[in-house]
C-alpha cells in the first residue's frame, strides 16, 4: 500500500457512510472547491453528479488520479503561504475541507484565506476528527497515545480538534458556524476497542456519565462566511418556514386520517352500543320469561303434589 492508497477507499453516495452523509450536506449545484481530496474518493462523486471541481493537492501521485477525473488541479502546500495564489480571482459556490485541517501547521491561516475564495451565498463544508472520542480517553486512561497509519491518531495529524476548539476557530477567523452533525462510532468498533474493554465497568460507568458526546468519532460543520451571516440566517428562516410548513401539512394529513379513523371507531362503538343494548333487552325478557317458566312449574307442582294427596286421603276413607 502507497501513502495515498490509505486514503481512498470506495462508497455508497447513497448510503448512510460518512462520505454520503457529507455529500448529502451539499447544495444541489455550484462550483466546489475541494481541499486535500488525496487519490479522489469523494472527488469522483462529485463529477459523477455534475459538479464542476477544482482540487488544491500536493501528492504527485494523488494529483495523476485526479486529473484522470477530469478536474481542475491546482498543485499547492496548503502550509505554504501562497498556497491559493493559483485561484486569484475565483469564487466558489462550495468549499470542502474534509479530514484536512488536522494535517496543517496554520489551519487557520487556510480557513482566513478561503473567505476570500467564496462566492456570496456559498458555503464551507468541513468534517474533522473529534480527539474528544471516548476511545481516545480510554488510551489515555492507560498510559497510551500511539500514532497509527489511519484514524484517530493517524501519524500525519499534527493539529486535534473537539467541537469547541473548532467552532472557537471558525469564528476566530470570520465563519459562523451553521450546522453540526456527528459521526457516532461504537468503541467495541473501533482502534481504541482492546483499551476500552480493559477498563472495568465502573470507570466505563464514570467515564461516560453526563457525557453524550461520547462516541462522536468525527464532526462535520456547514459554515458561512461572517459578511454572509444575514443572508444565511434569512436562507435558514426560510428553509426552516419550509420545513415547518411541511411538517404543518404531514400533521395535517395525519390528522385527517386520525379523525377519519377516530369517527370510524365512533361509529363502530355507537352500532356495539345499540348491538349490547338490544342483548341486554333480549337477555334481560329471556331471564324474565325463565322466571315465569319456573314460577308456572312450581304452580303446577304444587298443584300436582295437592292432587296426589287429596286422591290418596280418598282411598284411604274408601270412598275410591
């Protein structure tokens, strides 16, 4: 395995994989910028959907697969100073810095520099890993901070973020923060599963106590531009009014189909009640009738029983 072969890997744009739920974060169209794509991996899926991509990438190798995509390539250090030199003059409706920013020395300096590479309106789409991972502390708790080729302590990152620290970033170099989401990885599922399993039950208990974010393994945030704050608050009104009003006409419909169904029901007990009403009746004059059955067998008992005296005090008088 090359060092770029590390970091392509294939996957469903459709599924529920990280890479599809970034995608999934972006508008339907608009020119992408794309940061440190590696060999292309999202990169062939932004083509495949019609986007037009220009990519910042420094691997020789990475840069040839690339360019096989049909992409604009630009070929820059993102630490190097001059880095977006190549792109004066251009803006961009998307920017992805996906798995990027815990490689550089200066993210910040790249994060001020992309507010001038954005178009109005646009975004910028970035998911870091979240050193804040359980598993992470769990490593910890046993003396243990290993680098490793891939995943949380992935030898080449030499910047860690929580949601705090890159949110603190973010408005420090002129974004506002507008969406967050979370990649959940169960610990037993991850590099940190053998440390995690060593721990006893009550410090796992400890560990995790009033902590829900503990198995956020990576954060992706949608931001904006802070000069765009205002037209992307007005822009998330309305996506908001939408989503409501949409909801509104869910909870309409529903309710329609629960009433319907409720009045249905009505009805259905109304018809048990009368069908119970007129059982009633009819138990209540078929008790009545038994009772007079068993009232005129009684009489005739009795009747009977006084015959059959009286016919033998006859015979006994001799008079049968």
């Amino acid at each position: 395995m090359t060092h770029i072969d590390r970091y392509d890997y294939a996957f469903d744009p459709e599924g529920n994989a990280w890479a599809a739920r970034v995608l999934r974060r972006l508008p339907p169209q608009g020119a992408v910028l794309e940061l440190g794509p590696g060999p292309g991996a999202m990169t062939r899926v932004l083509r495949a959907r019609g986007y037009p991509v220009t990519v910042v990438e420094n691997d020789a190798e990475a840069l040839g697969a690339l360019q096989a995509l049909g992409v604009h390539c630009v070929a820059a250090d993102l630490d190097a100073p001059d880095w977006s030199a190549p792109l004066a003059g251009k803006r961009f409706d998307i920017i992805l810095a996906c798995d990027v920013l815990e490689h550089l020395r200066q993210p910040a300096e790249v994060l001020r520099a992309l507010l001038g590479l954005l178009a109005p309106s646009g975004c910028l789409v970035i998911s870091v890993p979240n050193i804040a991972y359980a598993g992470v502390v769990a490593a910890l708790r046993h003396g243990v901070f290993d680098y490793s080729d891939k995943g949380q302590l992935d030898r080449t990152h030499v910047r860690f973020f929580t949601r705090r620290s890159m949110e603190t970033a973010l408005l420090d170099c002129g974004w506002v923060p507008r969406t967050w989401e979370a990649n959940r990885v169960p610990l037993e599922e991850s590099e940190f599963a053998w440390c995690w399993d060593a721990l006893t039950p009550e410090q796992r208990g400890a560990l995790l106590a009033g902590w829900p974010d503990f198995d956020v393994y990576q954060w992706m945030v949608v931001a904006t531009g802070s000069a765009d704050s205002v037209a992307a608050e007005m822009t998330a009104a309305r996506e908001r009014a939408d989503a409501l009003r949409e909801e509104l006409q869910a909870l309409s419909l529903r309710q329609q189909r629960e009433l319907a169904s409720l009045l249905e029901h009505q009805k259905a007990f109304a018809q048990a009640k009368e069908i119970i009403h007129t059982l009633e009746q009819e138990v209540q004059t078929a008790r009545t009738e038994k009772l007079e059955r068993e009232e005129e067998a009684e009489r005739l008992r009795r009747l009977l029983a006084d015959q059959t005296w009286y016919a033998r005090w006859l015979r006994l008088r001799g008079k049968t």
